[in-house]
C-alpha cells in the first residue's frame, strides 16, 4: 500500500477545485492547472479533501497511486502558494540580467546567452549573480531552472558556473607538482 497515496490532498481556503471524468481543475490565486490521471487511479472529491485510490492491484496501479497524488498536491499548492527556485552564479564577469522577456547571460564565452523566458513564468535577477524563477507549475519551474543551468553547470576545482541555491558542489583538488 502507498503511503503517499493513501494520505488525502487538503484543499486550501481560497482554492476552487473541480473533478469531472478523471480530470482535475484546480483555480487559485496564481492561476489555473489542470491535471488527467491515468485510467488505473480513481480520484474522488469528498468535501475539501481528494482521495486517490488504484481500481485494480498491480504493480503498476501501485505505482501510479503516489505518482498521482503527489502531481495533484504540486497542482493545489502551485495555484495556492506558488513555486520558486533560486540560482547562483559563481565566476569572474559572469552575470545575469532582464532585458524584456528575455534573460541575458554572461557567461564567459565571446557571446551573451539569450534565454527567452516561457508565458507562465516569472524570472528576476535581484543582484547580478541572482536569479529568482517562479510560477505556479512545479515542472515548469524546475525545466526553466536546468535549462539556465546546463548553459555552465558549475564545475569542481573553482566552482565557476550556475548552480541551484541549495546544491552543494564537492570541490576537487588540482595539479600537484
């Protein structure tokens, strides 16, 4: 038995949610998502909580179950709080900034890196080794925030690159003579 799936989704006050043919509607403060489950997890709606449960008892139902539940509780809680990601910039003349819709980088390479920014997102850059992503899509968060990243993931003997706020880098020694 899953135990993520077990544990019912509390809706929050200030959260509309609608359950029709298998599909969640959930509309908050920061928007509207929306969410399919797969034909194996029956969902119900009882009162201000969702309950997921698997119609049948294979493997794969079982592992659907918490995948499920845990998409719906991102989905409720983006549309209520929000999610947001923060990245670091590490290096000498390497620094970020808004121009528009577009984030430009510099990075060290002989051009500027343009990344447009995608419709649901939000990107600041309070400092110019700072970025700050935010939406109300999980995914679409963590996607935008990989994507800057892999444009000089952070390397190990100076630790020069991007890297999330929270990621720890193990640093290398160099060239012993």
């Amino acid at each position: 038995m899953s135990r993520v799936g077990s544990d019912p989704i509390q809706v929050p006050d200030g959260v509309v949610v609608e359950l029709s043919e298998g599909t969640l509607k959930a509309k908050g403060k920061l928007g509207e998502l929306s969410l399919t489950f797969h034909e194996e997890i029956a969902p119900t709606l009882e009162g201000d909580e969702i309950h997921l449960k698997p119609l049948n008892d294979t493997v794969r139902a079982r592992a659907l179950w918490g995948t499920y539940r845990s998409l719906a509780w991102n989905i409720i809680q983006g549309v209520d709080q929000g999610f947001t990601k923060t990245l670091d910039i590490n290096g000498v003349g390497y620094r970020a900034a808004m121009q528009g819709n577009d984030l430009v980088l510099q990075l060290g390479f002989s051009h500027e890196v343009n990344f447009q920014v995608p419709d649901n997102v939000k990107i600041e850059c309070p400092s110019q080794t700072e970025i700050v992503i935010s939406s109300s899509d999980k995914q679409l968060v963590g996607s935008v925030a990989a994507k800057i990243r892999s444009f000089r993931p952070p390397e190990p003997y100076k630790g020069k690159g991007i890297k999330y706020r929270d990621e720890f880098i193990v640093r290398k020694e160099g060239k012993k003579k």
